[in-house]
C-alpha cells in the first residue's frame, strides 16, 4: 500500500510540477529580483520545487487518508461492521485515488469545478460507506447467564 501511495503521489506531483514549470515564467516575471540573479538560481529553482511539491503532496496524502479512515471507524459503526483501523486506513487511501485525480484536473484547468473539495470529501465518504458493506459483521452480544455451565459437587 506504501508503494501504491508513493506512486500515485509521485504521479500527481510530476503532473503538478508541470504546470508549475509552465506557468514559472509569468511567477518570476512578477518578482522583482534582477534578471542576473534569476539566471543563477534557475538551476536549482525547479528540483527544489519538484522535491518540495513531492514531500508537501506525500505529507498532505497521509494526513487526509487518516482523517477519512477517522470517518471510515465511525461509519462502520453506523453499519455495524467490525474493522480496525489500519484496515480503514487503506480502505481510505484507495478511496482518496478518484477525488486527488479531481481535485488535480480543477487545478490543472484553473478552478472550474464548482466546490471541488466538498465534492471529493463527499465521493470518498461514498466510497467508504460502500466499502464498509464487505466489512465483516459485529457478531452478535452474548446475553449475560444465557449459558451457564453446570455447577460440579
């Protein structure tokens, strides 16, 4: 799951760095550090971005992979599932993979989807609730004194 992670983290990063480096040109355009001194970092500008959006994106991943799992305990709950966290926790992160690829696409075409977050929360939510449904059942509560054994002499 840790590899899948990376993976789909790098992915999204190298496609976030793309944009970043097509649209750089009109970010150093509005500084106003000279033109020499531009030049001299230029080289060192784009892997530090690259490396940045990686660690950023990776980091940003795990925390709302935890909170949906957080969400994941209380809605098996709510369907009376039985599952531990971890298990959630993956169940979250492959939940995460469509509403990141959403939230990619409404950056990478400026912001055009109308509550784009809200939207993602609430497909991963869906997800999550539907998942749930191949969680094991809660056995059901013993009685207390249902079943007594037999008392020895």
């Amino acid at each position: 799951m840790v590899k899948y992670i990376f993976v789909f983290v790098f992915l999204t990063a190298v496609l976030s760095f793309i944009n970043f480096s097509l649209s750089s040109g009109d970010i150093l355009a509005d500084t106003e550090m000279p033109a020499e001194e531009l030049k001299g970092i230029g080289p060192l500008l784009y892997p530090a971005a690259f490396v940045l959006q990686f660690l950023i994106s990776t980091f940003y991943f795990y925390i709302k992979a935890s909170i949906a799992a957080l969400a994941g305990m209380g809605i098996i709950r709510i369907r009376g599932r039985r599952g531990e966290y971890r298990h959630l926790w993956r169940t979250s992160a492959v939940a995460l993979t469509v509403p990141t690829l959403l939230l990619l696409a409404d950056d990478l075409l400026g912001g055009v989807i109308p509550l784009a977050t809200a939207l993602s929360w609430a497909v991963v939510l869906v997800y999550i609730w539907l998942a749930a449904g191949y969680y094991p059942k809660n056995s059901p509560a013993k009685r207390p004194g249902a079943h007594k054994p037999p008392a020895r002499s």
